[in-house]
C-alpha cells in the first residue's frame, strides 16, 4: 500500500511539473461543476424550450470595498483558464444523473458541452470603479448561464484582495509589504490566489511557498518563535540561524523581552559576525508583538548606537491600513512590514458583491436589444445593453477624469467637445474641451467563437501595470478615509435608453 501510494505520487507530480506554471492548481481538479445547481436547471429548462438565443451578461459590482474609492480588478486568468478547460466528464455526468432532477436526453447534450461564446474583460490589474462591467460574456444562453457562479467567485475573491492589499501598500508610504496570511486563509484556494491577487495589489513577494513556484513571485520570511524557544537560550539561537542565513538573517526579537534581550542578543549576534570579519549582508530584526510604534523606535535607537543602521526593521502582529496609517503617523521606525489575517481575508469588507446581469438579447436581425432588471433600489437597476466603456483621461496630468459606459458601437472622437452628466443627479454635469482629454477602451477581447484570444501577462508584469494605473488616480482618490470617488457616467444615448424602459416599465400594469 506503501509502494502505490508513493508511485501515485510520483505520477502526480509529473503531470503536474507538465503542466504551464500557474496552471496546475486550477487544472488538478475539473471545475465544470463549480456552479450553483440552479444554472443547470436553468440550462435544462433552456434546452427543452429550444432557443437560438445570444445574449449579453456583465459582470459588475455596486459599492467600493474597504471605504474606498476604488477598486483593483483580478482574477481574469483563472476564469480562463476555467473557461478554457469547460467540459462534462462521465463521472460529472453520473453524478448529475443520480440526482434525478436531468433527463437523459440533456444529460447527453452536456457530454459535448463546450463554451463558443465571446468574453471581453478589463485586463488584471486595471483600477475599476462601480457598476461598470469587469467582464461581458456574448454567447448562447445556455452557456453564458452555466458561468456565472464560477465567474463570479474567481473575480470577486481575488479583486477583493488585490483592493485590500492596495490599500495597505498605500498605508506603507513606499515600505514594503509581505503577504503572511495562508495559516489564516479560508483554505488552500483563498490561500494561494489571495497570494497571487495580493501580489497584484502591490505586496513585494509572499510567505506562501506553493504561490511562489505557481506564479514566479518572491518568496519571504523569517523564522518563528517555536525555533528561539527549541534551543537553550535566544543567543544560541540567533546566532545558528545567522550562520545558516548569512544573506537573509532577520531575527525575531520578542518571545521573551524585546528590549531587554531579544534586541540586545540581536546585536550580539551581528558584532560578532562583524568582528569576524564576515559580516552578515543582509540583516535585521522582526517585531511581532507590543506597541510597535515605541518598539520599534526604541529598537532603532539601540542598533544605530550599536553601529548597525543599515539593519532592518520589520514588523507584523494584525496589521491593516489603518493601524499602518497610525504608526506611520507616529514615526514609527519600521522598514517592511509582514500582513496577514487582516489582508488574506479583507477582515473588515469580506465580500466583494460581484454581480452577473442579463444585458441584451440579440433579434433575428442580428441586434441586441437592451434588457434592464429594475428595483426598488435605484443602485441595482442595471445598465442595458452591449456596452463597452471608455476611460477618459486629463491630457495634461494623464489623470482620470471619469468612465464612460458606452453601447459598443459607439466612438469617441477626443477633438470634439464631450459632455458627462451623473446618470442619477442629471443635472451635475462636466464639459471637457476638444483636444484636452484622451481616452481608452479597457474592455479588450479575451475569447472569440469559443478560442482564447488573449495571452496572460506573468503576475509580475501584472503588478506592475498595476502600480502604472495607481498613478492615474488622484491622490484624493487614493486616500484611506473620505476619498473622491471617480465618477462612472453613461454616454447620453445609453442614458436615453436606459430611461425609456424605465419609462415603459412604469406604464406597466
């Protein structure tokens, strides 16, 4: 039993090795079956009431997570990859049969089930804003039904983090932020892609080992407090994991008194390789416990008088961006800071609302016509129609004036004179001059007829348009507490006729 067990995984970790990094986590299990029960029901319903329906659903959110005026979109290379890989196989197939609720003849047209829509999307990385769609899919409508929760669970989990760790970095005024929160993720999953969102948000690299190999992202740590309390006292400690760690020697300072000897030990420890004459190349100390502001400050005395200025202070212990914003504004003497729990699981906004809207259904004419669900609620009346939306820049500061969701035939010429008004408060309005704005398209094609179009940046160049796209926020915009929102207004025939079937609706009875 020994012998298969191990010869199990040998095989499984060829196939994996196989396989393009970053995919074989995704690609270990079939996730066809990662929806809601109520889509497939709902694809049987469509499949004996025949319909050669194509239609248009966006996927959006409503409201800025975290008290923020904006978001950051993530999670669009695992939704194609899910895509990609969407078929029944015959152990799918048997468990839907043993849940006598499909026919047989449905349960045989799912066997050669495979997506041949269209999908366009705001690229990873990409600073969103509410109510405009991260992602449309144009396709049949038993396809575009059966992909919305797997969709929706992939885009809202890692825009989340990517939003949250924004944030924190943002907090850190230029620190470097480590991603430390896998022990605290809601399973492997939220793990490994939270670590992967959080580095899109703009963390410097990851404790989370497996995320490092999947996507190619700096791996970082220290060591914990189990490895000072194994050995007889702290200095023995510190000193044998200098002397295994030369280059990457940060020492945690607090599991018995930080001042009064995990500080004081640390020091000891660097003397000594610097009396040596060989000096550690890479140093310093990590506070995880206690006021980190006066800790640290303290920590930053004693190193400096000992001759160690250039030894790093790094600091974890339930941080958010707030408490970061606090102990920035204390002056607290922190280099990096390690985030966890706070950050993994965006503790205080832990779901994104993510939503995915019936928008348009062609004609035999080959058009779409807009469909609008309506509601008590003004902001979960949608947006009808086959959109795409246009983001308008300030020419001079290459800033972000406003996003304009526009039907997809429509243009923009940036010599004209362009008029937004806010779709609600109609009559708040703003005139940009000819020739002093531009504009970009950020819904690009990912799938035509079916076939992946798109190629995925790596996640670090992914980071890195990500941090390009900050820069065209406002600094008002960025700011932790009451920020300027970024208006998202509709161009004026979508707003007319958005509010015609409003108008028809109401001369319903």
């Amino acid at each position: 039993m020994i012998v298969v067990q191990s010869e199990r995984i040998r095989y499984d970790t060829n196939v994996i090795n196989t396989m393009r990094k970053g995919e074989f986590a995704m690609r270990a299990q079939n996730l066809t079956l990662l929806t809601d029960l109520y889509e497939l029901t709902m694809m049987q319903g469509y499949y004996e009431n025949p319909s050669d329906q194509i239609v248009v659903f966006d996927a959006f959110y409503r409201k800025n997570p975290c008290g923020g005026a904006y978001a950051v979109c993530a999670g669009l290379e695992q939704v194609i990859e899910y895509v990609r890989d969407l078929h029944f196989s015959v152990d799918d197939i048997d468990y839907l049969r043993s849940l006598h609720m499909f026919n047989d003849d449905f349960l045989e047209y799912l066997r050669g089930f495979h997506f041949t829509g269209d999908i366009y999307a705001i690229p990873e990385g990409t600073v969103v804003f509410p109510r405009e769609p991260l992602l449309k899919v144009v396709a049949p409508i038993m396809e575009a039904q059966l992909v919305e929760t797997a969709i929706l669970n992939m885009i809202n989990h890692q825009s989340l983090i990517a939003t949250k760790a924004s944030r924190v970095v943002y907090a850190a005024k230029g620190d470097g932020i480590m991603e430390f929160g896998l022990r605290r993720a809601q399973g492997p999953d939220a793990g490994i892609y939270g670590a992967r969102a959080a580095m899109i948000g703009g963390c410097i690299g990851t404790s989370n080992v497996l995320t490092g190999q999947m996507f190619d992202v700096p791996v970082k740590g220290t060591h914990a407090h189990s490895w000072i309390m194994s050995f007889p006292d702290e200095y023995t400690a510190f000193r044998t994991y200098a002397e295994m760690y030369p280059d990457n020697c940060t020492l945690l300072v607090d599991t018995y008194d930080t001042l009064k000897s995990g500080v004081p030990n640390a020091i000891r420890v660097f003397r000594e390789f610097k009396d040596s004459g060989k000096p550690l190349n890479k140093y310093g100390i990590r506070l995880d416990s206690g006021d980190l502001a006066y800790l640290s400050k303290e920590a930053r005395k004693m190193l400096d008088d000992a001759g160690f200025p250039e030894a790093t202070i790094c600091a974890s212990n339930d941080l958010d961006e707030f408490l970061l914003h606090d102990l920035k504004m204390q002056g607290a003497a922190i280099d990096s800071w390690g985030v966890g729990t706070n950050l993994i699981t965006s503790k205080d906004c832990p779901s994104f609302g993510g939503v995915y809207k019936l928008a348009a259904i062609q004609n035999e004419e080959g058009e779409f016509v807009p469909k609008i669900k309506i509601s008590e609620n003004t902001e979960k009346i949608t947006n009808p129609g086959n959109k795409t939306i246009y983001r308008i820049y300030e020419k001079e500061s290459g800033k972000i004036k406003a996003d304009l969701i526009c039907f997809a035939d429509e243009v923009i010429d940036t010599e004209q004179d362009l008029l937004l008004f806010d779709p609600i408060e109609t009559w708040k309005k703003t005139k940009l001059s000819g020739g002093t704005y531009t504009v970009r398209e950020i819904l690009v094609p990912v799938f035509k007829n079916g076939e992946c179009i798109y190629k995925s940046p790596t996640l670090k160049e992914i980071a890195s348009y990500c941090c390009s796209e900050k820069d065209t926020l406002w600094d008002e915009t960025k700011r932790l507490f009451y920020p300027h929102r970024v208006y998202v207004d509709l161009s004026q025939k979508l707003y007319d006729v958005k509010k015609s079937l409003l108008d028809q609706m109401n001369m319903t009875d």
